[in-house]
C-alpha cells in the first residue's frame, strides 16, 4: 500500500539526492513546496530545466558563465592586473 502518491515520494527522493540533505529536510522542502502557489514550483522547475544548457565554463579561470560565452567577465576585466 502506497502512503503518498507517486510525484510526491518522487519528488522527495530527489531532494533526497542533493548534498547535506537528509530524509526529513527532503520531506520538509517536498511538503513546503505542496503548500505554495503553484508559480512557486512552476519558477523552480523552470530554473532546474535551464541550468545545464544555461551555463558554460571559462576557458581560462573555469568558472562559471553563460552559455556560449569562451571567458568570463571577471577575466575579460581590462582593469584586471594578468601578470603572473
């Protein structure tokens, strides 16, 4: 017998799968999110659905930055002192 419906245990479980996230926190942020407006989840989803297409990496300094972007703002900075 199934307690919770499936997309509420499926989305704990993700949770769940993040980093210093316990059972209890996943419950916690799975039932907090059940209680909000639904713009609420449909902004999260949205945020989660971009990320990976959304970011690249800086060829020089790794970090992050936007798709399609070779170096980042902070390395590009002409005021920036880029002797060894």
């Amino acid at each position: 017998m199934q307690v919770l419906p499936p997309a509420l245990t499926e989305l704990i479980e993700a949770f769940g799968a993040l980093p210093g996230v316990g059972p209890r926190t996943a419950e916690r942020f799975a039932y907090y999110l059940t209680r909000r407006d639904s713009n609420v989840t449909h902004k999260l989803s949205d945020s989660l659905a971009k990320l990976h297409g959304g970011i690249g990496y800086c060829k020089k300094t790794f970090a992050f930055v936007p798709a399609g972007q070779d170096l980042s703002d902070l390395y590009t900075d002409p005021r920036r002192d880029k002797k060894p």
